[in-house]
C-alpha cells in the first residue's frame, strides 16, 4: 500500500508525525510506503513577522519565531528540537524552499532512499543545526543516507525547481495548506483523503478501511526494545513510546540496556538519542 504525504522539510508538525510514520512502517512491517511531496511552508520569512514589523529587516527575530513554532509542536508530540535559534532565514534566503528543493534533488537521483534522506534533512536542520541553506551542506546529508552525489548539484539546480513547482501545485489543487497532510488512490485512481497531524491510531484506521494488511503483534519486552532500535539505528525516546506505549517501562529498559552496553544514550537538544552499540 503506498500513501502520499505532503509535507515540508521545516515543519514541525512534518518533523513530529516521523515518529508516526516510523510506528507505521514498523507495525505493518514495511507493507505501507510513504512518498513524499513537498509544500510551501514558507514563501518568505516576512510571512512570518508580526505586522509592525513587516518591513523591516529582522533576520534574527524571523529565526526566533521560526524557532517558538518549533517550541510549540514539540511540546505536544515530543520529538527533539535543537535549544538555540537556527540561522535559516535571512534577507539573502527569505524562502525555505531551498530546502524543500534539496530533498527533491535527492529524490530524482534516487527515490529509494528518498524517505531517509528527508529524516536527516529534517535532523539537520531542526535538532542539529546544520546550515541547510547551503548547498554543500545538503551534499554531505545526502552522502550519509547512501545517496549518489556526483550529479547533485547539477540536478538541484536544473531540475528541482520546477520539480518543487509541480509538487505545490498538486498541494493546491487538493487544497493543502497545511501540513502533513496525506493521500490514498486506488486502484481507480481515486483518492482518499486525510489532513493534518495524525495520531498512530488515527493512520492505522485510515490504512485499515483501505487494505487488509496484518499488524505485528507488539510486544514490550527487552528483545523488542532492542530489535526496533537495531532496526532503525538511531531513534528518540518519542518514538519508542509512539510504538510501545508504556513511558514507565520502556525507560526501566532502557537503563537496563545502557549498563549492560548494548546501547548508548546522548543528550541533543531538548531531547535524547538512543543507538545500537556495536
């Protein structure tokens, strides 16, 4: 079964719902694909200023508000954010759709690894604080989630424009304003519609009422623990919960997998990152 979801690189509630997603793919294990198209979160940052300010150049106070939206959806859905005010938006890039434009490169050059490279554009640019304004940096990203980049640039900047452009304008036309927002079409061609931020029930009926796939039974266990870490290499305590459930237990896991040194648990950002330990 394969779904479309639109969505934005610099959306929160884009960046939140990767846990949901995450969820998905691992309860349904891999039967339900996501492809993902890119919107339009922000055209230009004075979009973004309050009105007294509007025409002024206010670089550093479009970065703090960029930053408080990101405050605000993280609070709810708990994904980790980075502490400090990004430096995105500026008078030289007023638009984040550069960004948006790097995640379609990676996607002409190699749509199998599409999903993945988005993820860590979204790390970088929301936890990490890498400067994915720039060019270069969306290079490297791409050469960490295996993406060929001897054309990268090239493609980025021949095709993913006009590309970015059809990609919008399938959100107009469906009426997308905000994000994520997803879609099914079957075999028809027609299309199901859900929008907004949703929960792992809330995909689950909706996946549901289209397909009969089978869901893995969920257990919480130390051996489940650990396969789902194994398996995705480098979660948040965010999405064990999303999966699992039980706050209260998982963390008695997780220490309990910490002394015994199967996995390593770091502070970033507002947040913590568990890995496997090889």
């Amino acid at each position: 079964m394969k779904i479309e979801v639109f969505s934005d690189v610099v959306c929160i509630w884009s960046y939140g719902e990767e846990k949901v997603l995450r969820a998905i793919d691992y309860i349904y294990d891999g039967k339900v694909s996501f492809v993902n198209t890119m919107g339009a979160l922000i055209a230009d940052y004075r979009d973004i200023l309050p009105m007294n300010m509007k025409d002024k150049d206010s670089k550093q106070t479009a970065n703090n508000i960029l930053l408080s939206l990101w405050k605000s959806g993280s609070l709810i859905h708990k994904m980790p954010i980075m502490k400090n005010s990004p430096d995105l938006l500026s008078k030289e890039n007023s638009s984040t759709f550069f960004i948006n434009r790097g995640f379609i490169t990676g996607r002409i050059i190699d749509p199998e690894k599409a999903n993945a490279y988005l993820r860590e554009l979204r790390l970088a640019t929301i936890l990490y604080g890498e400067n994915t304004m720039d060019l270069d940096v969306l290079v490297d990203i791409a050469k960490r989630v295996g993406i060929d980049t001897e054309d990268f640039k090239n493609i980025f900047q021949e095709e993913s424009l006009e590309a970015h452009l059809q990609d919008r304008i399938r959100c107009f036309d469906r009426r997308f304003e905000h994000y994520p927002d997803f879609m099914y079409t079957d075999e028809n061609g027609k299309e199901f519609i859900l929008k907004g931020y949703k929960s792992k029930d809330e995909l689950i009926k909706f996946i549901d009422q289209h397909s009969d796939l089978e869901k893995r039974e969920i257990r919480l266990d130390k051996e489940s623990l650990l396969d789902f870490i194994e398996k995705y290499k480098k979660v948040f305590p965010a999405e064990l919960v999303e999966v699992f459930e039980d706050e209260e237990k998982i963390e008695e896991i997780l220490d309990e997998l910490e002394k015994e040194n199967k996995i390593s648990i770091s502070e970033i950002g507002t947040g913590r990152e568990i890995k496997i330990n090889n």
